[in-house]
C-alpha cells in the first residue's frame, strides 16, 4: 500500500515550523528530508525515523520497522504524528546525528560519446 498524498500533506504540515523540510517521491512512498539530510520516510502510511541516539532517547516505547516487507533496514515508527511540538523537536535533536549526504557521483559526459 503506497502512502497517500494526504498523509504526506499532513506531515509536512506538522514539520512546517521548521526551516528545510523537503522531500522527495520514491516508488509511491517519500523520502523526508531536514535540512539535507534524510531524516524520516514515509511509508505504507507510516512515519518512520532513522534510530539515532537522541531519536531512540524521545521514543523509547517506538517499534522498529523495515522500509519495505522482508527488508533489513529497521528504522522508529513514530504513531504520535498528531503532536506538532513533539515532532519538531524530534527531527531537531535527530539533525546533529543524521549522517551526511553521500557525496554525487560524477558522470562522465565523454563516456557517451565513445
């Protein structure tokens, strides 16, 4: 079941106090962007977070759920969407620890032309 556009509207509204807020689409579910860094995704109508210390620390009753079924990566469901404050300072204490972006591979625009 992909996420609806309306749990992703409501989302964003909740996280819209907050400066760099993006996201971006992936096979019908989101990618949730904080200021660059990829913090959250939205999936099968759930939000999830990534389980870094201060996230792990704010929901210590959370679930672990993969991304997809069957899959490896567990990341924090977080069920409390309605609570505004609660998620602004979630996705702000979790922004320190968020890995970086990987760096953009360079294509080679010579390469087509061989």
């Amino acid at each position: 079941m992909a996420t609806s556009k309306d749990y992703l509207r409501f989302v964003l509204e909740q996280l819209s106090s907050l400066d760099g807020i993006a996201c971006c689409s992936m096979m019908g579910e989101y990618l949730i962007y904080y200021r660059g860094k990829i913090a959250a995704y939205l999936c099968d109508g759930r939000l999830l977070v990534k389980p870094v210390p201060s996230a792990i620390k704010m929901l210590p009753e959370a679930e672990y759920d993969a991304i997809s079924e069957g899959g490896r990566k567990k990341l924090l469901r977080v069920d409390d969407i309605d609570n505004r404050e609660f998620l602004t300072a979630l996705f702000t204490a979790m922004y320190d620890e968020l890995p970086e972006p990987k760096p953009k591979k360079k294509t080679n625009k010579n390469a087509s032309e061989r």
